[in-house]
C-alpha cells in the first residue's frame, strides 16, 4: 500500500519522528519497510524457531514456535490494517518483533528471570524485546542495537511497569515509554499488532492443544465462541461429523480467525468515523480505536478462561514449565558465580546481573538445556 493509500490516522512512513541516530534515507524502501527488514535479518528473529510457545521445544516438531506465532500474527495483522487502510509495513515489523526479548520456555522462563532480577530492575519480556532492537544486536559499525524508528519501537513495547517506564524517559522523554507516564495510546497500528496477537494465541493454542491430547473437542463444544462456527461447518459439511477431527478443527478455526478480523475491522472502522482523528499523532489521544465488538470482546474472554484453566494450567504443561523455571533459575545462578562461562562481551559488562538476564533471554530451549547439561550435569527433561 502506498502512503496515497493510507487513511489519514494512519502513520505515515513519511512523517515518522524517526530513529535515535540519524540515518540517510535507503529508497526504494520506507522507513517502516526498512525496520521490518531489519528485524528478519536479526539474530534474535532466527532464533524464535527454536523458542516455545506453550510447548517445549522437545516436545514435538508441529507445535507453535516463537517464530510461527509471529508470523501468524504478521499474517492477521497486515489482513486488517490493508482494510483499514493502515500502513502494513509498520504492522508487520512491530508483529514480527514483538517477542525477541521473550527467553527460552516462554512464560515460565520469563517469570523465572524476573524473580532472579527481582532486586535487579526486574525482568519483562516487552522492555527486552524493545532492549534487543535498541543495544543487543550487534550488527552495524554505526550503532549498537538495529536503530529502528520512533514508531515501531513505540509498538514493540506493549506493556512496561511504571519504575521502568520512569526509567526510560529519563534517558528518553520522548521515547516509546512517554505514553506510559501521559496515559496515551501508541498507534492504531500498535493497538492492531495487540489484537492480532491474542487472536493467534487462541487459535493456535486451541490447535496444538487438541494436538497434544491435553484439550478435547468435547471440552472445547462447550466454549461458545468455538462450538459456534463448529456448527456452521458441520451445517455445511455434514460428513465432517463422522471423519477424523483435523479438518473440522481447520476449518473452524479458519471461520473462527475470519468472523475476528471481520468483527474487529467493522468496529474499529465504526469508531474511526466518529472520532475521526486528524492524523496518527490525534487518535494517540484518543481512547483505544482498534477493537471487538463487546459481544465478541466478552465471548473471546470466556475462551480464554477455558485454555488458562484446561491447558495452560494442565498438569503436563505445568509440569513442564517447573522444570523450565528451575533450569532458568540454575542457570542464572551458575552465571553469577561463574561469569567466564559466558561469552567474553557479556562476562566484562559491568552490570553482571543484567548481562546474565540478557545472555539467558537470548537462548533458544534446546540451547538452554545443553548449557544447564554442560553447567550442572543434570537433564531436567527426558530426551
């Protein structure tokens, strides 16, 4: 899409606020083009296919990853930013770097680094994703970190605690965490990137869930949301009812990820026209634009609550993730007292726990396990 096509509330590549360190234009490419490149190039990009979603990576090969997620979302993003008439370009690089800070073993490994950071600064995975495109990549002569523009690192950091927020500014009072502290939004195509993530998370945890046998679809029949375009496939294939469940479960998650992204372009585009914002810098002042409908908002909420308490808190997976946040937490204790074990640039930094926390965010699963093997000679999980 180009900037003639974009709605007026959209961010327009042409009037980003720019990158911390000045930079010579690179045509025929944008400044959000650019960034999106920049991301998939990255180190930390690669390494999202060996980082978990809710399984861990030994557990089977067909199970989301941290990359396949993030392209899924890139996927759902760009499909209702082109109807809105939103700059793709920024949706796609925010989506596919909005989990480069998360450590290895998802969730588990992250609350793991927070309370081994508690005293610390802490741990959050949005504030490390944002750390790893600003310092972390080491990539270009010029500057540490990726140098990415205002407006893709504004959407990078989704979530940041007051004290770091706080933090932040001080060093950069006009930087992505201002809005944390004024109570703004960040951009539509922020608020999109948002959205499309839970969306994927859903769908995909619905699937490698009933993959996994820890869900069924008995279980899930009762959830609203789902048994709903369940029944609108078997209304219209019949036959589906008495085959295997793969494809009754595809095409009910097609339908299910289609009526969302329908749902959300219509609602949002309703109150786009009442605001009707002058540019991108006026809907930041506004209350969230980018949203469900309520029916869908609540309805999406209750299938929620059924994977937190099915499959997220299943004795399988909370088996696994114990594991993971002990091999996290032994591991950064093995750091502390042992900083030469690391590579030389993160041994000499001179804020020892911090570089420990980057060092360990940055493993893949399979990397973290041969590490705490190496380090403490125990295998926490089976091979």
């Amino acid at each position: 899409m180009s900037a003639g096509d974009l709605a007026p509330w959209a961010s327009d590549p042409a009037r980003s606020r720019g990158r911390r360190i000045a930079e010579p234009p690179a045509p025929p490419r944008n400044v959000h083009q650019r960034d999106r490149d920049r991301i998939v190039h990255s180190t930390a990009f690669r390494r999202l296919v060996y980082k978990t979603q809710v399984f861990i990576n030994h557990q089977g090969d067909l199970f989301r990853t941290r990359l396949t997620h993030s392209l899924e979302v890139a996927q759902l993003g760009r499909s209702a930013a082109r109807a809105l008439r939103l700059n793709e370009d920024l949706v796609e690089g925010i989506a596919l770097a909005h989990d480069l800070g998360h450590a290895p073993f998802g969730h588990a490994g992250q609350d793991a680094l927070q309370a081994c950071m508690a005293a610390h600064g802490g741990f959050e995975h949005n504030l490390q994703s944002l750390r790893v495109v600003d310092a972390l990549e080491i990539r270009y002569p010029a500057f540490d970190g990726l140098n990415l523009s205002f407006e893709t690192r504004e959407g990078i950091l989704k979530h940041c605690s007051p004290s770091n927020a706080r933090r932040l500014v001080a060093a950069e009072p006009d930087g992505p965490a201002q809005r944390f502290i004024s109570g703004t939004q960040p951009s539509l195509e922020a608020q999109l990137v948002n959205l499309s993530d839970a969306m994927a998370y859903n769908a995909h945890d619905i699937d490698d869930g009933l993959r996994a046998g820890l869900i069924t679809l008995a279980q899930l029949n009762a959830v609203p949301l789902f048994d709903r375009w369940r029944l609108s496939v078997l209304a219209d294939f019949p036959a589906l009812a008495a085959q295997p469940n793969r494809r009754l479960l595809f095409e009910t998650l097609r339908r299910l990820l289609s009526a969302q992204v329908q749902d959300l372009v219509a609602t949002t585009a309703a109150a786009l026209a009442e605001h009707r914002p002058a540019d991108s810098d006026a809907a930041r002042a506004l209350p969230p634009l980018v949203r469900f409908s309520p029916g869908l908002h609540a309805q999406n909420a209750e299938l929620k609550r059924f994977l937190f308490s099915a499959l997220y808190r299943h004795p399988q997976v909370t088996q696994s993730t114990d594991l993971a946040r002990t091999m996290v937490s032994e591991l950064y204790a093995a750091y502390i007292a042992r900083p030469d074990e690391m590579p030389a640039d993160y041994a000499a930094a001179a804020k020892l726990p911090r570089s420990v926390a980057d060092y360990i965010a940055g493993m893949t699963d399979r990397y973290a396990q041969r590490e705490h093997h190496r380090l403490t000679g125990r295998r926490l999980f089976a091979d």
